[in-house]
C-alpha cells in the first residue's frame, strides 16, 4: 500500500500566477486533510475534505485559495496569484472513514519569486 | 481543540533514554494523546497514540497519568537518526478532525 503521494515535490512560481498542488491519499481513506508549514515551525492546518465535500476549511484564506476532492483523482490545493508569503511547505495528510490516524505526504516546497 | 504545551528543545546523547512530557490540561474526555515526529524537509510521521495509562509500540513508550492533563513520550535508547521534532497532539480518535499543531520540541541527539 503506497503512502500519501504529493506532487510536484518542488514548485517555483512568480508573483501572480497560479499553484496547482496535488494529493493522493493512501488507498482506502477518503478523508484529507492540508497543512502549511513555514520555516521553523509547526505545521498550520488549512482545510479537511471528504470525497466531494469540504468538512472544515476554517484554516484556509478566504481569497485566492481552494481546495477539491473529487469523486476520482487527487485532492487538489490550488493557489490563484500566489505572493511571496505564500512560500512554504505544504503537507497533505490522509485518513481512513471513522479514525483520526493521519498519514502524511512529504509535502510540496512551494517558492514563489 | 485542546491546546498543548511542550519544551521548545532538548538535548540528549546517544544510549540514552528521553522523555519529553507535554501538557494539555483542557484535554476533552474524548480526546487522545498522539505523537508524531518529523524530520527536516519531511511530513510528520506517527509515533504513537493513546488515551490513559501506558501504551508502547516498538519504537516508544507513552505515559498518560490518570488526570491526563498531561503525559510523557519515552523513546529509548536514543541514537543520532533520533534527532527530529517531536509533535504532541490531542483529538478525538474516531472524528476527522485537524489537529492543531504547536511548535514542538526540537530534539538534538549528540554523539
């Protein structure tokens, strides 16, 4: 059973334009979850999907971020006109139905320039 | 979400046995204690997780006294590929929720 997979590992952009991040989650959980990371320090919970459904996104800017789970593919992160703040690590963690457990991806490094 | 209180840093030298005690006296009744560790450029990765007394798997031990307003990571033996930070969290077991991360002990393991 193949862990949590990000990709890309490694993501440059320039100010203003669009991160696309994706997840996909160990087989058999259906619960995702996305964290932010800056350097040296703990990670920073943004939003919780299910299959095709948002749970929690408390955690999450209200502009230029989104996040999908779709019935089938990866959950995506999407940031639109990315600023330099928004350099970071970004971790993607997977559950089974009905447990806490999470598994956690090795995270996309996201620098914008 | 219960907030939790840890040690920024420790020290340690190889052989030795850690014990990293963290606080979280707002823990709910349905509530359990998990331990993750993450090294550098890496995704935190689950160490162990429990609700009362003592819970140990093949890489650690975990202390959780009867209030559970607090407990205690053991890890034994340490060597240097031990070196990480350390995550203490606290939520429910059969909920998906976040966890609310701190910033965790960073844990030094020397020669």
């Amino acid at each position: 059973n193949a862990g949590v997979m990000q990709n890309p590992r490694h993501l440059v952009r320039r100010r203003g334009q669009e991160a696309r991040l994706r997840c996909s989650p160990m087989k058999g959980h259906s619960h995702v979850y996305w964290y932010r990371q800056l350097p040296e320090e703990g990670l920073k919970f943004m939003v919780y999907l299910q299959k095709e459904n948002i749970i929690d996104e408390s955690g999450m800017p209200k502009e230029r971020f989104s996040a999908e789970f779709p019935k089938e593919g990866p959950s995506i992160l999407r940031i639109q006109q990315v600023v330099r703040g928004d350099s970071a690590a970004y971790f993607c963690a997977s559950s089974p139905p009905g447990l806490n457990e999470q598994f956690f991806g090795p995270g996309t490094r996201l620098t914008v320039l | 979400l219960a907030k939790t209180t840890q040690p920024i840093s420790m020290d340690s030298y190889e052989g030795q046995e850690v014990n990293i005690t963290c606080s979280h006296n707002n823990i709910a009744t349905n509530d359990y204690i998990t331990w993750y560790q993450q090294f550098p450029s890496q995704g935190p990765r689950f160490i162990i997780q429990g609700y009362k007394t003592k819970v140990t798997n093949e890489v650690a031990s975990l202390f959780i006294p009867a209030d559970r307003k607090s407990s205690t990571l053991s890890l034994p033996r340490v060597s240097l590929s031990d070196t990480a930070v350390y995550y203490c969290l606290v939520g429910e077991k059969n909920y998906g929720q976040n966890f609310v991360f701190g910033p965790g002990t960073r844990l030094s393991v020397l020669p």
